[in-house]
C-alpha cells in the first residue's frame, strides 16, 4: 500500500515504511488533536504541535525540524535569563561611542582630507558589539586563551572609538582614519586604516573581514582550527569561542554560506554568526518583497545549525501577551522587508495606519498607545537585554553551531535623514541640524556653541578615565581577559630541523625518474619525521593526494577527523590505507579550494591567534590556487599568514592532456601581485629544499632584516625526469635570489648567448644549449631562474632607492649584475605566458627575447605541446640564433634554415619532454 496516497507518515524526516504496531492508539492520538482544533480553533492546535515537535528534538526523537518559524524571538521573554550588568551605565557609553564613532567618520570628511567613511553600519550594530564587549568576548589574558572576534568591516569607526573611551587610542589618532601615511603624530605616519587590516594596524586588528564573503569561511575554518588544535592536544581551545559579525546582504555572497555544512558536520559548537539584519544592502533592501531573517533561518537550520531569532524589542512584549488569536504575529509574518524599512524611514502615525491598521484586531491593540509610542516599539537587535539572552544561549549551546539573526535599523540614532534610507551607506557627513539631533540623542554635554564654532570638526567626547562609566567598563574588560580587538605576535620557541631533514632533496633522484612534486613530497615526509618539527607541519589537501603521491601520509600521519573513523575502510588491507582520526595531522578538506584557502589563512596565522606556531604546507592543482581564491590569499596575507603554498602539475605544457581547464600558464603572474607571496618556480628538487629550509628560517629563525609574514609559493611538476644531485659549488645565494649559472656553455670558439629558463623549462634550455654547439658552433650559458618575480622586486627596489635619492651611487639590480658576467643575447623559456619572464625585461643589459605559453590550454601530448608554443628546445636554439641575427653577429638565413631543420611548423615534430603521467 503506497502510504503517500494514504496521508500516512510524511515522507520530510520520518521513515515511510514503519508498520502501525498499535493503530488503536495512534486514532487516539488523532482524535485528541481533532479535539484540540474544535476547542481552542487552528492557532492554539499549530502552537501546541510547535511545543509537541520542540519537545520531541529535545528528546532526541527523530522528527524533522521546522525550517522556518513565526517572525518572532525565538527567546520568549519568560526564558529571558537575568542580565548581570548595569543597563544604564552601558547605555549612557554606548551613546558616546556611537558620536564617536560618528565623528571618525565625519571629521573625515574635512576640507583637504575627504577621505570617506560609512557611519550607518556601526550605528545599527553597536548594540551587538557592546553586548559581547561587556560581557561574552575573552580577551588575550583570559586564562581560556581568549577569543576569536571578526568584526565587521564597515563598523570599524565604532571599533576606534571604543578604544579611545577605553585610553588606547587619542583623538589625535582618530582624526588620522583613512590617512595612513599623510597623517603624522611627532613627525612619524600614524594614521588608522580603513577596514579591520592586520598588516597595517598589527597591534590592534587580528580578522581581515571587509571583502565581504570571506569573513563567514575564514571564521568557520578558525573555529574548526581551534577544534584541531584541541584534538591533537597541541593546546587546549576548549574555552575559545569565535565570534563572526555579517551583514544580512553579505549572505548574499556565495562564500558566505558556501562552508555551512563543514561546520555542521564537525559540531563547532565553538563558532557564534551575528547577522546585523538591517534589511539594506549597500544600495537598498536585501529582500525588499521577502524577509531575508526567514530566507535565512530556513537556510542555517537545513543546513544544521541553531538558529536564534531577536526580532523584536521588549517594548513588543505586551502587544504580543494579547495576541490571543494570532492577529499580530500574522501581520508580522505578511509584511515583506520593504515595508519594515520604510515605516522606519516614516512615524508612528505611518506605522499605526500602514502596519497595525492592516488589521482591525491589531488597530484595536494599540488605540491607547500615542504615535511616539508606536515610534519607540524598537527592534530587538537595539534591546540590551534581548541581545544579552541570544549570546547567552549561544554560548552555552553545544553539539551545533549557532547564528543568531538580529533584526536592527541601518543609520539607528543618527536622525531622520539617515536612518532606514536607501542612501545611508553612502552618507559620510551630517549637517549642522544632523550633529545636534545626534548630540541631544546621546545626551552628549557638548552646546550649540561648540557644534557651530566648526561644523565640520565637532569634537570627540570622552569624560575621563575618572569618570565611573569609564572604570565600570574598564572593569568589564578586565574580568574578561583584556581587550578586544586585540592582535599579539608573541609565541612559543620553535626549534627549526637541522640540514639532515634536506639530504633527500638534495642528493638526487639517482637512475629514477621522478617529478619535483614527488620530490617535495620527500622532503616534507623527511620534515614531518623531525621529533620537534614534525608536529608543527599542517598539509592542507583539496582532495588530491593521491595525484600529488601523499597517500602515504594517509596510515601515518592519518586525516583529520572531529568523529574519528567510524566505518570499515574498503583498502584497510592496502599499505596505503586511507585513515581517519581523531587527532589525525592532515586537513583534507574536500573538493573545497576556498575552504582550504581559509584552513591556510587560520594555520598559518596560529602563531599569532593562539601563540602556536603551526607551518601551513597547502597543495593544490596550480591552476585552482590563485585563480580560484585569489581573494582568501589577499585576506590571507593581510591577516599575515605564514606557510608554504604549493602550485602542483604545474605549467601549461606539462600536465596537458586534461587540457584548458587545468593548464596554468599564468599564476606565477598573479601571485606577483601579492606582496607578501614570494614566488619560485624550481626546476630541481635540491632548489625546492633550499627554498623551503629558508622559508622556514625567514618565518620563525633569528631575525635577518627580511619580513618574516610571507607566503612561500612554488610550482611543481608532474613530468618525471632525473632529478640531479645538488652540485657541489651550487651558488645557494643566487638560487634563494632568483637566479643561478647552472650550467656555463662550452668553450667551442663561436658566439655567445644566455639561456633563462625556470621550472620544467630548465632542461629545455639544457637540450637547447646542446643543438646550439652541435649543430651551429655556439656556445650556450644555460641559467636556472628559480623566481622571476623576485628578481623584478630586486630590481624595482633599486629603482625606487635612486628615485628618492637620484646623487647616490645606483645600486645594480641582481638580474643585471649577473648577466653582465655573460656575453650576447639572451632568451627566456618557461612553462608560463611570456609576461612571467618579461617582468625582467628592463633590468636584463643585453638584447632580451622571450618564449612563452601564451594563449588558452589545449589537450595533446607534452612534446607536441611545447612544439605548438614554440617553447622547447628547439624553438630555443632557433630563437638564440633570431637574437644572433638582430644583433649583426650571424646572418639571419641560419634562423631560417634552423626553424626549417627542426619543423618548428609541426607539432608532431616536437620531442622535448616525456609522455608519461601527463594526464592527472
């Protein structure tokens, strides 16, 4: 019998197939609700079976949840717990800082300075802040170790602010925001950035957060970092909560919910959302015929998480004890987001006329109430006591995550012409009439005189680090652990392995072919067998480790698991066994390059959010690094992440048989673009050893001058070949700089060129040095550039030196000095565009020319891939002779006869490179 056409159990949640063991009981059950409908009608029936469910997931019985509940508090205010504080004391500093952090913004905006700014955001949110300041959020000092705070971008005036009631900042710093350079306090630059950056207020802001979309990823991959601290009982987090402040439109972005299910799955009962609900996103409404806290209390409880609602103010709590028949919560559920934000841009009488008089029920509700009453029915995200109940929940919530919606006004307190406008974002200013509405709704001692005196700089108001307001929150911060933001860069010593971790790498593959891939895979497992070192060592995989040949961390190192292996693996009997633990050291996080991304960012930023060094050693398809998450690696910098990103089956040419989607060409051109990302493309596994030994030492060695808050980034191969035993007079410092002699050309008598080639390139060169001697009498010097980005930096920092002092004596760029030591031409290879190279171009002193892979991917064997690029060996002798031809030492018709010689024309003629493995 097909239940579904019986009505029978639902199919949402509940099994379809389980047999009514006792029917005469469950018609009884039936009949009661019946009963319950024809007494107390539809309204009192659906309340009673909302408690019955409520009650049902409480005893863990298998019912489904209810994606979407009425618009109202979840927190009745009969669970309300007791709030600790003084309301009034909190209120009247909350006030002064709302002003001053209107004034950051506003004083901004003075004439010759025009900086920007956005005052509405912090305006709705400070209520939030405040909560959490006074009462939830741990500072470094606790002795849980503090927590994780990512504040929202925008907000950052109110932030400032705060810290100057708190005596951490002055207002001369404040009249410094967005004036990092231009504004000097006793002669040196002082002023204060933009957004949350930590690299440019490092004291202070510890979560970059305003490329909106990062901060909800990046503070899930922080909570779930801290869990995998604990697990592996490298520190205990067990008091450590992270707490991430959104935007209702910043939901909006993919990468805000695109991690969801990770921290549901992992039960990061450690990790607090705050959705600031002000209905508007940077333009207008987020959902302006829907109600986005509904869209997204659907979405957060399908995707498992608690879901907490403050919607409504305490002032609503007695219209709502009247609503017997459901009247007034209907309305609320009916009236669309649109609506809400013009009737806060209208009064009271508007709303009593265009809300509650949608319904003679609800007109009748508040016919005694006057329309500045009806004003003043605030929304729940400006009640202390409503916020203060929704933390408190969440922070004794476990076995989920929680986000708690919070509905608010954008531009709340600032006056009639920003609140609830469509504009409010963009207002950056106020006028005369604007800043004394303002002072007297903060109660704000400061007269007309003095607002008149200079309207466009009104003053700060601090009342003194006497004044009892003042210590109560100084109190408040200290019980709590220090204050908040709050960046440390303090940590524990970290022994660094000794050169026996590097023989590996450095004595060659012998007779085996093997890719630099491999070979680093070597010299990692080498690092992680380190008694000291190894456990610092953190592999990031998106779900490629057995194409990079790092199943054999699997049995050994095992994959991190917050529930451990709980199923019988299908190759347990295999020696490369795929393992699961608990306390497992990799981080696979799936087919999840984002996700990854902000696993780096929280590893790698562990020295300074937990005091605990971590090395992060991300992997991934080098075409899906800096493309894909471009974004995450900028936040990553910012925050100033430490680690090594690896660009595996690099190259367009190299890794071509799975054709355009996977050949990278190009990301040694985007990595450039990140200052703190020092980019190397090794063509030997002894360059990688060398690159990773300094890396290390540059991150957490004695300090040599150099930025220790960088990013290491190195492509790999997936092309076997003999790796070469690291020679004996290797020039490690030019390897470490971006170029080295590998290999001087033979002394045949004939002309002179110089060959540049990186990465998979190198033997290409090599091949290219040998056609050249045997087939045209010209010798070759064949260089090994290890990083072209680096040497453009070299080269760009001597021109700048001159720059700012043009009589000095000129510093030579590295790339010139080195190739002055050589004689004719030079031409450049590499397995990328031919911009990749050419970033050396101006700083070469010879006739320069460059080969590349420009152009989309294609499918086909390696050898004739390079042959159509017109990048191997061949293409190289040909274009050294080219170069010998413009520069008047051979006749041109040599070229001719060499591109004719080696069919440059064919691709089926190309032979440099192997086939083997160069599909993935």
């Amino acid at each position: 019998m097909d239940n579904r056409n019986q009505g029978g159990p639902i199919l949402n949640g509940l099994p379809s197939q389980v047999p009514d063991i006792d029917p005469e009981e469950t018609e009884e059950w039936l009949a009661s609700l019946d009963s319950l409908i024809d007494e107390g009608g539809r309204t009192r029936a659906r309340y009673v079976m909302l408690r019955m469910l409520e009650r049902s997931r409480q005893k863990q019985i298998g019912v489904p949840s209810l994606t979407a509940t009425d618009y109202v508090n979840t927190i009745g205010p009969e669970n309300e717990p007791w709030f600790p504080g003084d309301e009034e004391v909190e209120r009247r500093y909350r006030r002064w800082n709302r002003w001053n952090a209107a004034m950051v913004v506003h004083r901004a905006q003075r004439p010759g300075i025009e900086v920007g700014g956005h005052i509405s955001t912090y305006a709705s949110s400070a209520t939030l802040y405040e909560v959490g300041l006074n009462h939830f959020f741990r500072g470094k000092d606790h002795p849980g170790g503090g927590d994780h705070i990512f504040y929202q971008g925008h907000a950052s005036p109110g932030m400032y602010a705060r810290a100057f009631l708190e005596g951490r900042m002055s207002a001369e710093e404040l009249d410094g925001f967005r004036q990092q350079q231009s504004h000097l306090i006793d002669g040196k630059p002082a002023g204060l950035p933009s957004y949350p950056h930590p690299r440019q207020l490092e004291h202070f802001w510890e979560h970059p957060t305003v490329s909106m979309g990062l901060g909800p990823m990046n503070a899930i991959a922080q909570a779930q970092f801290d869990k995998y601290l604990h697990n592996r009982g490298i520190k205990d987090t067990s008091q450590q909560q992270t707490w991430a402040f959104l935007g209702d439109g910043e939901l909006d972005e993919p990468e805000s919910r695109g991690m969801l299910h990770v921290a549901a799955y992992e039960e990061l009962d450690n990790l607090n959302f705050v959705i600031n609900c002000n209905l508007q996103r940077l333009d207008g409404p987020v959902r302006g015929n829907g109600k986005i806290i509904q869209e997204l209390e659907a979405y957060f409880r399908g995707a498992g998480w608690n879901v907490i609602k403050v919607v409504w103010g305490r002032e609503w709590d007695a219209l709502l004890a009247k609503d017997r028949d459901g009247a007034l919560v209907n309305l609320m559920n009916a009236t669309p987001d649109g609506d809400y934000q013009t009737y806060k841009g209208e009064s009271g009488g508007f709303v009593r006329d265009n809300f509650f008089g949608r319904d003679p029920r609800t007109k009748a509700m508040v016919e005694n109430y006057t329309d500045e009453q009806i004003w003043q029915l605030k929304r729940g995200g400006h009640d202390y006591r409503k916020v203060y109940a929704a933390y408190k929940a969440a922070f004794e919530h476990t076995g989920q995550p929680t986000v708690i919606l919070v509905k608010t006004v954008k531009g709340y307190s600032l006056g009639p012409h920003f609140e609830a406008r469509n504009a409010t974002h963009q207002m950056k200013k106020m006028t005369i009439d604007d800043l004394k509405l303002a002072r007297d709704h903060f109660q704000i001692p400061i007269s007309d005189k003095e607002l008149e005196e200079n309207p466009k700089l009104p003053p700060y108001y601090h009342p003194g680090p006497d004044a009892p307001e003042i210590k109560y929150l100084q109190q408040r911060r200290a019980e709590l652990g220090g204050y908040s933001p709050e960046r440390r860069s303090t940590y524990v010593d970290l022994a660094l392995p000794g050169d026996k971790a590097y023989e590996a790498g450095r004595r060659g593959s012998g007779k085996q072919t093997i890719a630099t891939t491999m070979g680093f895979v070597r010299v990692l497992k080498d690092l992680m067998r380190d008694k000291e070192f190894g456990k610092r060592i953190v592999p990031i995989i998106p779900d490629e480790a057995r194409t990079f040949g790092m199943d054999s961390f699997f049995p050994t190192a095992k994959i991190y698991n917050p529930h451990g292996q709980n199923y019988i693996s299908v190759d347990r009997d295999l020696f490369l066994a795929y393992k699961e633990a608990m306390d497992g050291q990799l981080l696979h996080v799936g087919i999840n390059e984002a996700g990854a991304t902000a696993a780096l960012t929280a590893v790698g930023t562990s020295y300074a959010t937990h005091g605990q060094p971590m090395i992060p050693f991300y992997i991934f398809y080098s075409m899906f690094g800096f493309q894909r998450t471009g974004d995450f690696f900028w936040a990553a910098g910012d925050q100033m992440a430490r680690g090594f990103v690896l660009g595996a089956t690099a190259g367009r040419t190299t890794l071509v048989a799975e054709g355009l989607q996977h050949g990278d060409g190009h990301s040694h051109l985007l990595s450039s673009t990140y200052p703190s990302v020092i980019s190397y493309d090794p063509a030997y596994v002894y360059e990688i050893s060398h690159i990773v030994k300094d890396g290390l030492h540059r991150m957490y060695g004695p300090d040599d001058g150099r930025d220790p808050n960088v990013l290491y980034y190195l492509t790999m191969y997936n092309e076997p070949m003999v790796q070469p035993a690291e020679p004996e007079d290797l020039d490690v410092d030019g390897l470490l700089r971006g170029m080295y002699l590998l290999k001087k050309g033979p002394d045949n008598g004939g002309p002179k060129v110089q060959l540049l080639a990186s990465g998979v390139g190198v033997p290409w060169a090599l091949e290219a040095q040998e056609l050249l001697d045997s087939d045209w009498g010209v010798s070759a010097d064949v260089w090994s550039v290890t990083s072209w980005t680096e040497l453009r930096r070299d080269g760009l920092a001597a021109d700048d030196a001159r720059l700012l002092n043009p009589k000095a004596e000129p510093r030579i760029p590295y790339v010139t000095e080195k190739l002055l030591e050589g004689e004719g031409p030079v031409v450049a290879t590499s397995d990328f565009m031919r911009a990749v190279p050419d970033q050396i171009r101006q700083y070469v002193p010879n006739h320069f020319t460059s080969l590349g892979t420009d152009g989309y991917a294609i499918s086909d064997t390696r050898p004739a891939a390079r042959r159509y690029y017109l990048v191997d060996g061949p293409s190289m002798a040909t274009q050294a002779l080219i170069s010998l031809a413009d520069t008047g030492v051979i006749s041109i018709d040599k070229a001719a006869e060499a591109a004719k010689k080696y069919q440059l024309d064919d691709p089926r003629a190309g032979a440099s490179g192997s086939t083997e493995g160069a599909g993935a």
